[in-house]
C-alpha cells in the first residue's frame, strides 16, 4: 500500500478516512459535552487527581455496587497485568479467537495459555459445557469468558455462565470480561457482576474509555468479592487515575440519560447495518451484541488486500483478523457506526470484492498478489495493453483486445481399417532417440565427494585421506559400544 497511512488524515481538507476499524460509541459524548470539556480542560489538566478511592465511590453510586469489591485502573490493560502476576499461577484456558489481551499478554508472563478454539460451523458461539470439559481435559487452573467475544460479538447467555461458574468453582481464577457488555440488547441483568461479589474466585471486567467514545481515556475496572479486590487494590499507586479519567466518571453521572440513549441508537445501527452487509453475496455476518460485527468474505477474497483497497480507494478503514489466533484473513471486524456511514462502505466493498477489471487494477482480489497484478496489467485478457490499446473506455473500464475468430476445425477421417483410431492423412515417423548409456553403479569411496555433494568427513568437520574402506570409526552402524 503506497504512502503513509497517517497522511490520509492529514490531508488539508480536516476530513480523514471512515472508521470501521475501531469499536467505539459514536453518540456519546455528545457535541455540547465536547464543548463543555474544551471548556474546562486547561482546568482539568492543571489540577491534581483525586484519590483513586474518592473517584471509585463516585463510580459505585452510579453502578450500585459496594466501593469495597470495585478496584478501577489505566484500562482493562492494566488490571489485566495485575491478575497475571498477582492471581494465574500456571494456566489459563481462553477460547480463541479472542482480543490479543487474553493470548499475548500471559504467555509474555510465561504462563502456559490453553486456547479452546471456537468453531466457524456454529457461528463461533461458545458452547460452555464443552469448554468446561477442555479445562478439566487440560488441567487449566484459570479460565477467561468474554461476554461479548471480540471479535465475534457472541454472548453465552446468562443463566448458562451462572452454572458455568458454579462448576469451576474449584479453579484459582474465571475471569468475565464484559467489556463490551454496555452494548447488548437490554436485559433485565445481562452481567455477572453481582455474581462475582459473592464468589471467591469470579473476577468480572470492565471497560469505560471506549463505551463512552473516549478511547483516548484510560479507564477500567474490576469487580470482586473484597479479598480478592483488595489484593489487587493494594498494589496499585493510591492516584493511579489522571484527572481527565476523573472527570469522565464525572460526565457520567451528569449525562447517564444521553448515554442511554446513545446505545439505544448503536442497537438499532448495528441491526441496520448487518442487515445491508447481509445482502453481499458470499459475505457472512456473523450475529453480534457489541459495538463491531465480525465478517467472513466471499470465497478468494483475502481480507489485506480487500482492507488496503478500501483504504487508498475509498478512503475506508477496516480491521482484518489475520492476525488473531483462531482466526484468518478472510475475516473482517467491522465497527457500528451510524447509517449514513455504512451506506458509504457496503457500495465501496461491493466495488472492492465483485466489480470487473477497473482502469486502476482488479476491483475483486484472487488472494494472490501475483495473480492480482497479471490481471491489472492484462485487463484480464491474458495479452498486454500498450500504447494506444492501453486506454480506457468511457465506462472507466480497460477495454479488451478484440479476440480474433478461430476457424472451425476439419472433419475428422474415419478411423483406420482394423484399428478403430482416426488417423490424419500423413504422420511424419517418429525421431528414435538412442539411449544413453549408463555407469554400471558402484558406490562412492570414503572421502571423495558425490556428484555436487560433500562427503562424510567434510560434513563432521574434518577430512580425511582417501581409502579403499570406510574405517571402523566411520562405520558407527558397526561398533559394538554404546
């Protein structure tokens, strides 16, 4: 891809690529919340943070959760590291795929990380029971439920992961990572975290920066039974938040009812928008609860040239998952965002996997680079275009050389009196070649090399005079020692 991706938002004008890539809340924080902070930020920034224990009870009277099991940290990132080296002793079993958070992060620690692969077959729908049977199989002493996965969006429902919990109630550690729970469809209670102030080794996770369409803020948190929160609070600086992270739990708590109107519309875009995606032929879109939807492309379509594509000619950012265990390039994470922008990227990807040769290169990818720029320059038909036959129709497509007209072949004769194999009129004989004559075989003498070889001793390091045998040393297959 030419050029520095940076520089497409950069390009004078003030309007950068459409972000797919990544997840966020596009209605909060709404426009008069953004004037209110540029109001307020050199204030913000110049004053001294709170203690984290001030800024955690201010969160709990939102949440209705006692301060005493809620521990808030820079992101889930770091809470992340924090039970690594404070709470996984050997294993962890996490299905795959999965945020790179879960797979990377511990085998760095040197924890042995167990992955249960989730099948494509049932829609990367993770089947509880069976995974339950793959830790006690595997001996995991941890275990990671994301609820919703990333970066399938799937959701276990509720009642499924309270049993879940029940039986690994013998593990050091399950971790639920509802991250991205704010985005499901509303329930009564879709999380667990009341589940986990009860149990002694639930952790439940969650994500604020990002739900609040904030990525640039760090903020996380955590809840726990107390002892387990306080093992990891203990740990951590006693003003481990920044004051901007501060003041987002702040807008929180004066704007909860715009928040809640905000997902509402990301619900109903996210219907939208699977729907639209859906109707590309050969495209799969895979059902989701959070703010992304995880896509499968046609047949030969390979998601980094189908990414780069949409980037340089439509200036469109997407996610593709070849880099995540348990996945491949054929797949796309796309983020929800509203209607007017996912008009611009289903016609753009429609271009992308299914037009004709376009005068700029194949609009569809074989999945092979090669290929690729064979067609472009061919115009698909196989000859090169040079000088004037190299320009382009006036539909934007490289016309293709006129194919001149085969004539039609002769009329096979009857077949030979007592063969019944059609012969032509005249078969010129046949060239006998004579054969070349081949050294009777004789193997090769100790220290001279085969042809283009080396020989043995040359291979150990060392060389020898030629002999007549192979010495004893040079016979191992025949020493009588051990």
């Amino acid at each position: 891809m030419a050029g520095n991706v940076t520089s497409l938002f950069r390009d004078g004008t003030g309007a950068g690529p459409v972000d797919f890539r990544v997840p966020g809340n596009p209605y909060f924080p709404t426009p008069g919340m953004l004037d209110e902070l540029s109001a307020r930020l050199r204030e913000i920034v110049t004053s001294r943070p709170s203690d984290t224990d001030t800024v955690t009870a201010r969160l709990c009277a939102l949440l209705g959760l006692p301060p005493q099991c809620v521990v808030l940290g820079n992101g889930p990132a770091e809470l992340i590291a924090w039970m690594g080296h404070l709470l996984i002793r050997d294993s962890l079993a996490v299905p795959v795929p999965t945020s790179g958070r879960w797979t990377g992060r511990p085998m760095e620690t040197g924890r042995r990380v167990d992955m249960f692969p989730l099948q494509e077959a049932d829609g990367f729908a993770l089947d509880l029971d069976r995974y339950a049977g793959f830790l006690r199989a595997r001996g995991s002493r941890a275990a990671v439920v994301c609820t919703p996965n990333n970066p399938d969006g799937g959701l276990p429902r509720r009642e499924r992961l309270v049993r879940f919990l029940d039986a690994m109630a013998d593990l050091d550690l399950v971790v639920v990572d509802e991250s991205y729970l704010d985005f499901a469809d509303a329930g009564p209670e879709p999380g667990v975290a009341r589940e986990a102030v009860l149990r002694p080794n639930v952790i439940v996770l969650r994500g604020l920066g990002e739900n609040l369409g904030l990525p640039g803020v760090r903020l996380g948190y955590l809840v726990a039974n107390p002892a387990l929160a306080g093992r990891i609070r203990s740990t951590l600086p006693r003003r481990n938040l920044d004051p901007l992270a501060e003041h987002v739990v702040s807008m929180l708590g004066d704007h909860g009812p715009e928040y809640a109107r905000g997902l509402d519309r990301l619900r109903a875009d996210r219907g939208d928008m699977a729907t639209r995606l859906s109707a590309l032929p050969g495209l799969t879109v895979y059902p989701s609860q959070a703010n992304f939807l995880f896509v499968r492309l046609p047949v030969g379509a390979e998601g980094t040239l189908v990414r780069d594509r949409l980037l340089t000619g439509h200036r469109i950012l997407v996610r593709d998952c070849g880099d995540k265990i348990g996945s491949s390039s054929r797949f796309l994470r796309l983020a929800v965002r509203p209607q007017a922008d996912v008009r611009r990227l289903v016609p753009a990807l429609e271009q992308v996997l299914y037009d004709s040769v376009p005068a700029g290169g194949p609009g569809y990818s074989s999945g092979t680079a090669t290929v690729d720029r064979l067609i472009g320059e061919t115009s698909g038909a196989g000859l090169r275009l040079t000088g004037a036959g190299a320009g382009s129709g006036s539909d934007g497509v490289v016309p293709r050389p006129a194919v001149p007209a085969v004539p039609a072949p002769a009329p096979v004769p009857a077949p030979a009196v007592g063969t019944g194999v059609p012969l032509p009129a005249a078969v010129p004989p046949m060239p006998v070649t004579p054969p070349v004559p081949v050294a009777p075989w004789a193997p090769t003498p100790a220290g001279v090399p085969a042809r283009g070889g080396l020989t043995a001793a040359q291979v150990r390091g060392t060389v020898r005079p030629v002999e007549t045998r192979p010495r004893k040393e040079d016979r191992p297959w025949q020493s009588t020692g051990t």
